[in-house]
C-alpha cells in the first residue's frame, strides 16, 4: 500500500492535465518521445484519472462490508444472553451448562477473576482474560456455542431467533459478513497497486513522465524562459 495521501494522487492525476494543457499551447512542443506527446499525455490522464476512480469505489465497497459486518454483530451479544437465560432452566448437567457459561463469557467480553486473595507482601494476581473479541473469535464461539445446543435434546424455544435453524442462519451471515470485508479489502490492494505502477513506476510512471515533460521544454526554451517557468510551477509528488 502507498504511504502516499489520496490527496496526493488525486493531485498529481490533475497536475498531469493542467501540464497537458499548458504545453499544448507551445508552439514548439513537438517531442521525439512518444510517450510525453500530447496525444500520450491524454490517454495517460485518461487512465490514471479511471484508476483513482477504481479505487474509490474499491475503498467504499470495503468500507460498506465493514458497516455490514458491525450492524450484523450488534445483537449478538443479546442473542447469547437471551440462549444463556434459556440454558438456566432447563435442569442440564453442569457440565453442559459450565461449557456454554464458558463460550458466552468469551463472546460478552467479560473476565473470569481470581477468588484468591493475595499473599501478605505480594502483588495481587492478575485476571485471566477470556475475553475473545475479534469478529472471527466471536464467530467462532458463536459457531460452538450454536453446536452445543444442538446436543442438547430439550433446547427447543418456542422464540423464532432462538430457534436452532435460524441461529445457524444467523451464524453463516455472521461468517459470511467477514468474507465479503476480505474480499472487498484484496480488490481493493489490488487497484492501490495498479494506480501506484501507474503513476510512479521507475521510467514509465507519470510522476516520472512529467519530468521529463519539463526537461523537454526546458530544453526547448531554456531554464529562464517563461514557458519553462510556468510548467516548473506545476508541482508532483513522489510516491
């Protein structure tokens, strides 16, 4: 990914155009190299102005998948406290009853905390964490949990988001949502590096093109004349 500011691109593909425009105005522009003729210049504006618009648009389908993924997660921690609650009066084995306890503190985010006290002297111990808070540990403890009431004969809610099909359902879009981010995300990397070819490969990138635009009229009017000074003026930046 470029360090480089998406403002910085934005600027320099329109920095492109204005040299364009300006050195087609000289009357001796004529250069011996294909690639800094103004026919070149366009097409090359042309293209690089179409690979920032990729990358927008890249950038807010990453971004919507994000959103999704968050507005998805936002009841899942009242989904698990509303099976929880379910769990507590059906009469099951410690056991069953100790795993999902586990699974659900690890989705709430809560701690389970040390009931020793400390010795005289020394510091107290420090909390076990078991929280487990990314979006795929979430999942997967959701997953486990979702599988853990499948075993247990008498869970059967008579509510319909807590009945076993649709917290599966629920379960695959949870899962689902982390795809699409991921998949939204290695578009959106891809285009970052074809605009970055675009404009800043060693010899062929615009940056270096419209360096070379500048040598040429420097060449063609020399360093002090007003037509290299007002193509001087117009600022690129480097990746």
């Amino acid at each position: 990914m470029s360090s480089h500011s998406e403002v910085g691109h934005a600027k320099n593909v329109a920095n492109l155009q204005k040299i364009t425009q300006q050195v087609n105005t000289y009357s001796l522009y004529n250069p011996p190299v294909e690639n800094i003729s103004l026919a070149s210049l366009q097409t090359l504006y042309n293209n690089a102005n179409a690979k920032l618009n990729e990358v927008a648009d890249k950038r807010q389908a990453n971004k919507n998948a994000i959103v999704a993924r968050q507005s998805a997660f936002e009841n899942l921690k009242s989904t698990c406290t509303s099976i929880m609650n379910l769990l507590e009066i059906l009469g099951l084995p410690q056991g069953t009853l100790d795993q999902a306890r586990s699974l659900n503190r690890a989705m709430q985010g809560s701690s389970k905390k040390t009931t020793t006290p400390p010795e005289e002297g020394k510091e107290a111990p420090r909390t076990v964490s078991t929280s487990r808070q990314s979006y795929t540990q979430q999942t997967e403890n959701f997953g486990l949990l979702v599988q853990l009431l499948g075993t247990i004969p008498n869970y059967a809610p008579n509510e319909a988001d807590l009945k076993l099909n649709n917290l599966n359902t629920y379960h695959s879009s949870l899962l689902n949502t982390t795809l699409v981010i991921d998949q939204t995300e290695s578009e959106l990397n891809t285009r970052m590096i074809e605009r970055d070819k675009m404009l800043y490969a060693e010899g062929t990138g615009l940056y270096t093109i419209a360096q070379n635009v500048k040598k040429y009229v420097k060449s063609l009017y020399g360093a002090t004349s007003p037509e290299y000074t007002n193509v001087s003026a117009i600022k690129f930046s480097e990746k």
